[in-house]
C-alpha cells in the first residue's frame, strides 16, 4: 500500500475553467476527508465521506465544488467556473472510521494555480 | 474557521535545542493530534493524545494536554536540521474524524 495518492499534484488554469481533482485513499479505509490549505494557514475541512455517503460539508464548500465518492474507492472534487481565491493547496486524507481517535493519512496535496 | 491558535508563529533554533511549541483551541474535544508538514507537502501525522490522556511520548516527541485550559504542547527533543518543518495541532471534536487545525508554528532548526 503506497498511502493516499492525489493527482494532479499541480495544476494551473485560467480562471473560469473547471477543474478536477482525484484522490485514492487507503483501500481498507472508509472514510475520505477534503481538506483546503492556503498559504501560511492550516488546513480547512471541505467535506468528508463515510464509504459513498458524504456526510457533512463545510459553508466553504460554495455551489461552485462539488465532491464524489461513487463506489467507496477514490473520490473526485471539481470546481466549476474557478476563481483566483480558488487558488490553494487541495489535502485528501483518509481513516478508518469505525473507531474514534484513530489517525488521517494525508496526500501530497494538489496545488491549484487560478491565473 | 480555524479552531486553534499556535504559539509561536515561528521559532529558529540551533541543532540539539529543544523545541517546544504550544495549541490552544476553543471547544470540547475527543483528541488532538500533530502534524507535520514540510515545504509545499502533504501533512504527516506525529502524534494523537486522547482528552482523558494528560502526556504521551513518541521517540523524540512529548505531547501535553490540558483540557481545562484547552491547550496542548509539542515538544521536540534534541532537535535535528531535518526537524525543519512547519508543525499544526489539530483537534477532533464530536464530528468522528473530522479535524480543525490551528494556523501552524514554523520551526527552523539550524546545523
């Protein structure tokens, strides 16, 4: 098992295009998390998936994202008609979600340039 | 909105050092956690202290909570230059597995 894989690792765009990202999360685990990161904060959660449910979505998350999980495997996040604050670092992570306090494995991130 | 608030902001020190760095958060909490980060990549996980647990100890690393005062400490012990990273609390709260991090304390550690 090689962790959680993100790709594209970066990404630039013009502004107004749409974007997709993928994320593949450890395959025993069944809960994904989407995370934004922008320069010198910590990380905002986004929204999170128990196996296909996505069960809870931050205000941040605009009409604009939307975040799939269609079988439980890799989820996708796209952002429709980017904006330049769109520009961040995009953190997937995963758990195993039957047990509290256990530990999220993050990806390398995707970083998204809107110019 | 980030929940907590890291103490300091930045932080340089020379090799062999300790560092300590400090989290303060606003609500009630399952557990914190540690992360680390280096330049422009993904975040790895350090360390995890339950709300009943007081102090927990990995390798280097000494981690302090005090519910009552909702703060937490990291400290590094006998810093190395490859300890150079940028360190975030995050907590969990009642949302399983959901975590709210603090803005982050840059370590420098110099050879």
């Amino acid at each position: 098992d090689t962790g959680v894989s993100q790709d594209p690792r970066h990404k630039i765009t013009k502004r107004g295009q749409n974007v997709t990202f993928r994320c593949d999360p450890i395959s025993e685990h069944n809960r994904l998390y989407w995370y934004r990161q922008t320069l010198g904060q910590g990380p905002e959660f986004l929204t999170y998936f128990q196996n296909e449910a996505q069960l809870e979505k931050s205000r941040l998350l605009s009409d604009r994202f939307s975040a799939e999980r269609p079988k439980g495997s890799f989820s996708t996040l796209e952002i429709q008609r980017t904006e330049q604050g769109d520009s961040a670092m995009y953190l997937c992570a995963s758990s195993l979600g039957y047990r509290r306090n256990t530990e999220a494995f993050f990806g390398q991130g995707t970083r998204l340039t809107v110019v | 909105s980030q929940q907590g608030e890291e103490d300091p902001q930045a932080l340089s020190i020379q090799e062999g050092e300790n560092a300590t760095m400090n989290c303060s958060y606003k609500t009630s909490i399952n557990n914190l956690q540690w992360y680390r980060q280096n330049s422009g990549r993904g975040l790895v996980h350090l360390i995890l202290i339950r709300s009943n647990e007081r102090e927990k100890h990995s390798g280097r690393l000494r981690v302090t909570l005090d519910t009552s005062k909702k703060s937490s400490s990291l400290l590094i012990t006998a810093s190395r230059a490859a300890d150079t990273a940028s360190y975030f609390c995050a907590t969990e709260g009642t949302s399983y597995g959901k975590l709210t991090f603090g803005q982050g304390t840059i370590l420098t550690v110099h050879p």
